[in-house]
C-alpha cells in the first residue's frame, strides 16, 4: 500500500496507477455531487456548465450561507451515502469522463466493472468527519444547478483533502468485497466452533 498526492485534474494514468487499499490527498478541485443533480443531468438530460472531465466528486449536500448571487460560504461540508446514487456511475465515467467518486458506503459490482473499463476509482472518506472535511475546503468558487439547492454541483478548492482510501480500484478490485468476504468466513467458522452448521 501506498499513499499518494493527486492534483486535479486527474488522468487515466493517475487513476490505473492507484490499487485499494492505498490512500490519498487531493489538491485542486473537488466537485460535490447528490441525487438531485444526477437525476437533472441523466434522467431529464440537463447538462453541467462546469467541466467534469477528469473530475474527482464528493457526494454531498453541504450547509452553506448564501453571501450573493452565485456565491456561497461553507458551513459544514459532510459526506453522504453513495449505494444509493450508484446508477449513475456508468454515466459519469462515460459521458463527463469523472475519474473519480468520494463517499461513504461503496458502490455495486456494475460501478467496479464501469471503472475497470473506463479508469475510475472510488475513495471512501471517513463518516462523521464533516469538521475536517469542511476545513480542507479552502473555499466554494462555483455554483452549478444552483435552483436544485442544496443539492447543487459545486466546485469546491481544497487543500491537503483525505486522506481518502482507495476503496474501489480501476482493476476490479473492492475493499467492501474483500470485508464482506472475510466476515462470510469468520461467521462460517464460528458456527463450526459453536456445532451450529
């Protein structure tokens, strides 16, 4: 395992480069990404202003305060559930060419077959951490679907962000596989321990 220091925008070869269970720090852009977003762009086809090419995104609706029109001051930046957006994964790799999605949860084995093919990775990011989060958020520079509040597209700077650990790698491989596969195995032999087959 290895850790790395990503500037973004990332490439296919920062990502090919990457396997799980390495971990992270980015610098340069995070965009923040939930359901409302992704059900604008991909089921009613409305199209990001922002350039998503080579984009790490960060599930997320953050707390903020409105300071003017299109400007807006961070408040607490926290990271949501991502299984539930893992639909749109194909579509974002394919289509916006993202390299990169941050969350809590994982994703489901089409999202890893989506990455292998098109070299794209997942970190996950610590729950309950949304302090630190916010304070690696340098600041908000850009507002996209600003009417979908809170659920926008923002681009966020930040500095020293993570660290994230490669949890679904452009390879195939899926750190939420390999736990789930180890706790089958340790229950399996419990149950023998204990006489229940």
């Amino acid at each position: 395992m290895a850790h790395y220091k990503l500037q973004t925008p990332l490439s296919e070869s920062d990502v090919r480069q990457l396997k799980a269970g390495d971990t992270v720090t980015v610098d340069g852009h995070i965009f923040g990404i939930r359901d409302a977003t992704q059900i604008a762009m991909f089921d009613k086809g409305r199209k990001p202003v922002l350039d998503l090419n080579g984009a790490i995104l960060l599930h997320v609706a953050p707390s903020v305060k409105k300071l003017g029109p299109g400007k807006y001051e961070k408040v607490c930046v926290g990271t949501t559930t991502s299984t539930r957006m893992n639909r749109f994964t194909l579509g974002l790799l394919r289509d916006y060419g993202v390299r990169a999605i941050t969350g809590k949860s994982g994703l489901y084995q089409d999202s890893v077959d989506a990455m292998k093919e098109y070299g794209g990775v997942y970190f996950a990011i610590v729950g309950g951490a949304a302090s630190v989060e916010t304070l690696q958020v340098e600041e908000i520079e850009k507002v996209d679907f600003e009417d979908l509040l809170p659920e926008c597209l923002w681009q966020f700077r930040v500095k020293d962000f993570g660290p994230l650990t490669v949890a679904i790698d452009s390879h195939g491989n899926n750190l939420y596989a390999d736990v789930k596969a180890k706790v089958r195995d340790n229950l399996k032999r419990a149950y023998k321990n204990v006489g229940v087959e």
